[in-house]
C-alpha cells in the first residue's frame, strides 16, 4: 500500500527540496511495470474505446461494511478486463473511472495492495485488501494512479495543506469540502517528475487519491502536458462505487 506516511515524506522532499529524499513514483512504477510483464498476454486483446457504464449497485463510502469477501454486487462489465480472478471489483474500479475519465486508455493494469505491500499483493489474497490500485498510461510523458483504501492503524488519514505552502511554479495547494470529508490538490516535482495529486478523505477515514505524474523539463511544461485538472477529477473521488469494507481480517 502507499500510505498517508510515504505522501507525507514527499510532500516534505517538495517542501525541503531534498533530491536524495524517497522516491514513492520510482516504488509505483517498479511494482507496475514489474504487473505489465505478467498481464501483457491479457491486455494484448483489449477492446480499444471507452467502456460502457452499467448501473451499479452503491456501496457506502463510510466502508462500514461486514463482509470480508470483496466482491461486487454487479455483473462484470462487458469489455473490462479480468485482472484479479475471483473479483469484479478489478472491474467495477475499471468501469467507475472509465465514467468519470472515458478519454483514458485501457488501463495498464488494476490489483489489490495492503498495509503490508508498497505495490501489488498476491492476487489470491484479494480479500485482505486494504487498498485498491489502477495504473494508467495516459501518454508517453504522463502516468496516472488511482487509489482508494484505508490507511493503516495510526496514520493520519487526511494530509491538508502543510503549513498553507505553495509549491513550486505557483502550484497552491487547495482543501475544499468533499460530500462527507475534505479534498486536498497539491504538488511535488522530484527530478524531471511533476506529480500532481488530489486526495479525497472522508470522515470515516476512506481515502480515495489520483497521481497524475507528468514528465517535464519545468512547471509550465507539466502543466502544459498535463492531462487533468482537479475539477475533472473531483467526481471520481467522491464516487462511492470505489468503497469496499474494511477487511475483517484488518479490523
């Protein structure tokens, strides 16, 4: 999983500017790429186009849920790719960011994590999932991240704006009202990566975050190539399809 913790440790790399500071994107993208090799057989077929959105059933985003088993309550959708046997709720993730997002790509790649994992956990243990994870390519400068969970026991759930700072290039760092919790967009850059994130908390502690990573030689150059801007990504959120229960093997 990637916690609050390790968003916080960057969030003080783009405040303190120190270049040998951890590298969360470099974590990310191992653990993707290292999924990519696995699941290419499966991609190769995809059918190209936006997903058609089926109605859903909703689950509560407060993730006060009983059951342990995290399985969707709708059919699979037609198109979506089976990353993790046993679940829809790959599908379900794939198909609520296909509503929100229709001119993403496929994605590269969608799987379970938990406490216990920086990136993918082993797909038979989907249950104890903490948290879930689709990986974008959204063009040859540009990566995106979708995570929704839980943060681990003691860790502070929502981030807000340290300090009231403003990052790098006049990138400020907004907190507004969510539905049931607060919304943060912020900034960082590391080398010649400018990661743009928003992060959805709701009281309840369930987090819902997207990492746009954007490769650049400068602020105006990301946010010229930047795909998204947070008002595009605010519905998707705060969509309460992306909610799962707590696993009662973590409570």
């Amino acid at each position: 999983m990637i916690t609050d913790s390790e968003l916080r440790e960057h969030f003080a790399l783009a405040t303190d500017d120190v270049p040998s500071g951890p590298d969360l994107e470099t974590s990310i993208n191992r653990g993707r790429r290292s999924r990519r090799r696995r699941r290419a057989g499966l991609l190769g077929g995809a059918v190209a186009g936006m997903i058609a959105a089926a109605a859903v059933a909703g689950i509560a985003l407060s993730g006060s849920g009983t059951g342990s088993d995290l399985v969707a309550t709708d059919p699979a959708p037609s198109g979506a790719a089976d990353f993790v046997s046993g679940t829809d709720h790959d599908q379900l993730v794939e198909r609520t960011v296909a509503r929100h997002l229709p001119s993403l790509p496929r994605p590269d790649d969608v799987y379970p994590s938990d406490w216990d994992h920086r990136g993918p956990m082993p797909d038979a243990d989907f249950a104890d999932a903490t948290d879930w994870q689709a990986a974008y390519t959204v063009s040859p400068t540009e990566e995106l991240l979708v995570l929704s969970g839980y943060a681990p026991p003691g860790e502070k759930a929502d981030p807000g704006c340290p300090g009231g700072r403003t990052t790098s290039g006049g990138i400020g760092c907004h907190r507004t009202p969510g539905p049931d919790g607060w919304i943060t967009d912020d900034a960082y850059t590391t080398g010649d990566a400018y990661v743009f994130y928003s992060t959805y908390v709701v009281r309840s502690g369930f987090t819902t975050t997207v990492l746009e990573t954007v490769t650049a030689s400068s602020w105006d150059e990301a946010l010229d190539r930047r795909a998204f801007v947070p008002d595009d990504l605010h519905p998707l959120l705060t969509d309460a399809d992306l909610a799962f229960p707590l696993p009662a093997s973590r409570r």
